[in-house]
C-alpha cells in the first residue's frame, strides 16, 4: 500500500478521485456515451461501469444503455449538482422579480428547488424575515444571515436532492402558514405543475396548503413538458414567474388558462 504525495493512501483514494471527477464530467454535459469516458479518462469499459454502477448508486448519474447521464426524464429528477448549474441566469432574472413580492416582516416559505435557492442571496437587506425551508444549501446560506429567523425543516434526508422530505417533513411543514411560498417543478404544460417523485410531491403539496400567497418559479427549459406525477394546476398558485426567453406562444395558453404570469427581464 502506497501513499500520495498529500498523505492520502493511493489505493482508496485514487477510485473515489475519479469518481468524482466523471460526475463533474457528466453533469457538465448532460449526458455522454461510456466509450467517451474511457477515451476521457484513460481507464477501461469495465472500470467505467464499475465507477457509474456506484454514482448511480449514489443517485448522482442515470445508466442508460451505452450511456449515463444527469438530465432528468418524465420519471426520473436530475440531482441537485446538475440542476445547480442550469438556466443559472433565468433562475437569477426570476429570483429578482420574485424579490420585488417580499417585504420586511413577513414569513416565507422555500422549497427544495435551486430556483427557489436563488433567492435566499437576494433577500439580506429585507430583514427581519422568518425563512422556512427543507432545502439543505438554503439552510446554510440562510444561517449565515443576520435578522432571519430560520426554521429549518427536517425528515428524511436524500442526498439526490440535498434536501429533507418524507411524511415527517410534511408535518412540520402543515404546522407552519406563511405569507409567501416560492416554489418550483421540473415540468410545466399549459395547465399543470408536474414533478417525478411522489415524496417530493408529497412535501410541496403540504407547502401549498400552508402558504397564503404561492408563487411558482419556472424558467422557460420547463415548460411544455410533463412529469409522472401531476401536482396542482397552475390556477391554484397566484402568480407565476417565467423568464423572458419564454416564447410568446407559450405564454398565451398559460394566461388563456386564467393563470397569472409575470415575465422576468434578464
């Protein structure tokens, strides 16, 4: 047994180095063949098998055949290190026009989006404010804020999302009621809110029963899709938030539904 030159053994260091790296490579392309990964990383067919069974494992990549990647599908949502590093800047256009909603005093609520998490770095000088969430890089962000009251809402954990759910956090969140709710999904058609997993389901569902005002955070990439699971219609949130990339025609079903829309500038 070997070690490296930073003092950490080879043999169990150098799988897990790699590892890591082919998720990077992944959720920087979307998705990419295993024979790209062979000619990437230098190792073999099998190796690169081996390191995706054990991401995927980790909820990190999705095995396809001859493939992986870390895009979502209608049944699957992608993880949360892919979903960071998307429509980075429709998600900080609409967090801006969600800010103008807030006002100091007031108790809101977060769901375990990135949409929603590109708020929290907006709202430091509208304190004092009590935050609630179940995301886990809002928690930190939020606990870094001076004059936030933070309820950090706890569950189960999933590392895929980096976030709490389950019933136990669907309790906690019916004993709150907020004055706003900033929320999203992965899937949005003309007349629906969508998303793949029913816990996840579960746990914004709770979110919408105990929020006055609901607000839907969607950039344009969402919409005209559909997910395994329905959510709520688009009428029952007061406002929807799309960015300006979002193509007119797309628009016009959506208000000819009775559904209020705010276009975000970019």
């Amino acid at each position: 047994m070997t070690t490296d030159v930073d003092g950490d053994t080879t043999e169990l260091s150098r799988p897990a180095r790699r590892q890591a790296e082919i998720a990077a490579y992944v959720v920087k392309h979307g998705s990419v063949s295993a024979n790209d990964l062979v000619e990437a990383f230098g190792v073999s067919v099998m190796t690169v098998h081996r390191d995706l069974d054990e991401l995927e494992r980790q909820g990190v990549v999705r095995k396809y055949r001859g493939g992986v990647s870390a895009q979502p599908t209608s049944v699957f949502e992608s993880n949360v290190a892919y979903r960071l590093n998307t429509a980075q800047a429709e998600k900080t256009a609409i967090a801006r026009q969600a800010r103008t909603m807030i006002e100091p005093g007031m108790s809101v609520m977060l769901d375990d989006s990135t949409s929603a998490l590109a708020l929290v770095d907006l709202i430091e000088d509208i304190t004092p404010l009590t935050v609630a969430t179940n995301f886990l890089p809002a928690i930190s962000r939020l606990a870094e804020l001076r004059d936030i009251t933070l309820l950090a809402l706890g569950g189960i954990y999933s590392a895929t999302h980096d976030s709490f759910g389950g019933m136990p956090c669907a309790e906690a969140v019916e004993a709150l009621h907020t004055d706003l709710l900033f929320c999203s999904v992965s899937a949005v058609s003309s007349t629906h809110a969508f998303h793949q997993e029913e816990e996840i389901v579960l746990v914004k569902r709770a979110m919408l029963r105990s929020a006055r005002t609901k607000v839907l955070l969607v950039d344009h990439g969402k919409l005209q899709r559909t997910a395994l699971h329905r959510l709520a219609p688009l009428t029952d949130f007061d406002v929807v938030i799309v960015d300006e990339k979002t193509p007119k025609d797309l628009l016009e079903p959506l208000r000819d539904n009775g559904v209020t829309v705010a276009v975000a500038p970019l």
